[in-house]
C-alpha cells in the first residue's frame, strides 16, 4: 500500500469515528444530526491531506492562519470546500481573510468589521457577486472575561453584535474556546446564555461554534451548530510542509 492509500485510510478511519461520536451526541441530546455541521481542523496539515479528506466526503475545513491558508488555496486544496477561519485574526490580515474564506469564526473587535468587508467586496469584484456572496462571521466570547487570548468580553458582546449588524457582513452566531482549566459544561452552558443575547438583537445569528476532539459531546449537549474537530481525525500535529 502507498504512503497516499495508508494516510487515506487513516483519515477514513479517523472520520468515521468521529462521525460515529457526533451521531451518539446527538442522540443523546434529542438533536437532529443535520443541525450539527463537522469542521475539519486541517492547521498545521499539508494540502495533501485536505484533498484526501475532501474524497472522503468532508465539506467544511478549518484554519487558523491566514498565510498557511493562503498556501493552501493556491494549491487548489480548498477548491469545492468550505473554508473556515477560526484562529485569532491579526488586523493586518483581515483584509486577506476576507477575501480568502467562507466564514470567520473570531471576529472579536470593531476594528476588524471593515477590512473584513473591504476583502469580500475585493473577492465580489474578482468572481462576481451572487458566487462570493456575504461573509458569515461569528462573535468569538471570551468566557472568563480576559480578551488576552482573543475574544469579546459578555459586557461589549451587544456592541459588537451591533457593528456587525451595520456592516455588509452577516451576524451568523458566536464562538468561544473554554479557558483553561475550565470545566467544559459549564463554558458551554454560558457560551448559549451569550448565543441568546445575541440572537435578541438577530434572530438568524443561530450558529454556535463549540466542540473540539475531546468535548465534543459536551458541546452538543449545550447547543453547538458547529464542532472544530482536528487531531481526532488528523492525528497528533506536525509543522506545516
């Protein structure tokens, strides 16, 4: 068998489990499986391995870095996916995340709305309005109040909502990592307390972005829409190449 079969058949493998996991949750939490979307964290992953998870059936896969994305792009590894941002963003790079991705998942100050906007109109004039439509974005929390790490804080979540409600963006939901140390339930459980708030001011901004390999259950369990799986399916990480 080549390295190329042996690495499809691990993510094959990998996925499935996962797959399996999700679908447990989701009984488990009286949730239809459709409401809950997988994304496949590929940071740190070659183009290689994007393109295999792609056969395998994958839609929706998740970076953290603008340039790492941008490298894989131009390889042609994202072409028939969705790619999601989910890293901290850099202000000097929003403009090309808005241009490069499907959605972001850590918009977290004001001063990212309008190079986020300016890169999707950029993307609009490139390949015409109806293909690059509006960019979903997501408030990413911060839970335990220190924006150190990236993240609003539940104080200015409204005026944060609100900003993006001005913009040509799309209020999609709200995302948040548990602090560490934190118990995951109890993150989870207030990151859709913070959902609600936000949903007041928009009804459609219905995503929430929780969950990783290993409290993915516990994310479904409190509402998550969207769970950021990576080392679960892709195994432990390695530098990107």
């Amino acid at each position: 068998m080549t390295d190329r079969a042996d690495r499809r058949t691990a993510l094959a493998a990998g996925l499935a489990e996962v797959e399996a996991r999700i679908d447990a949750a989701c009984a488990s939490a009286g949730r239809a499986r459709q409401d809950v979307a997988l994304v496949v964290v590929t940071k740190t992953f070659p183009a290689s391995d994007v393109i295999l998870l792609r056969d395998l059936g994958v839609t929706d896969v998740g970076e953290n870095k603008v340039q790492e994305a941008a490298a894989k792009s131009g390889a042609e590894a994202f072409a028939g996916l969705r790619l999601h941002l989910i890293g901290r963003l850099q202000s000097n790079k929003a403009l090309a995340a808005g241009a490069l991705a499907d959605v972001v998942h850590s918009l977290d100050r004001e001063r990212l709305i309008g190079p986020l906007a300016r890169g999707r109109a950029g993307r609009a004039v490139q390949l015409g309005a109806t293909e690059a439509g509006t960019l979903p974005v997501l408030l990413q929390i911060s839970l335990d109040g220190d924006p150190s790490r990236g993240g609003v804080t539940a104080e200015n979540l409204e005026r944060l909502a609100e900003a993006v409600l001005a913009s040509p963006l799309r209020l999609a939901g709200v995302m948040a990592v548990p602090p560490p140390g934190a118990e995951a339930g109890a993150a989870f459980a207030t990151l859709a307390e913070l959902a609600g708030r936000v949903r007041r001011l928009a009804p459609e901004a219905t995503w929430i972005s929780a969950g990783m390999s290993g409290d993915l259950e516990t994310a479904v369990a409190n509402g998550a829409t969207h769970l950021r799986v990576g080392s679960a399916i892709l195994g432990s990480r390695s530098p990107f190449r």
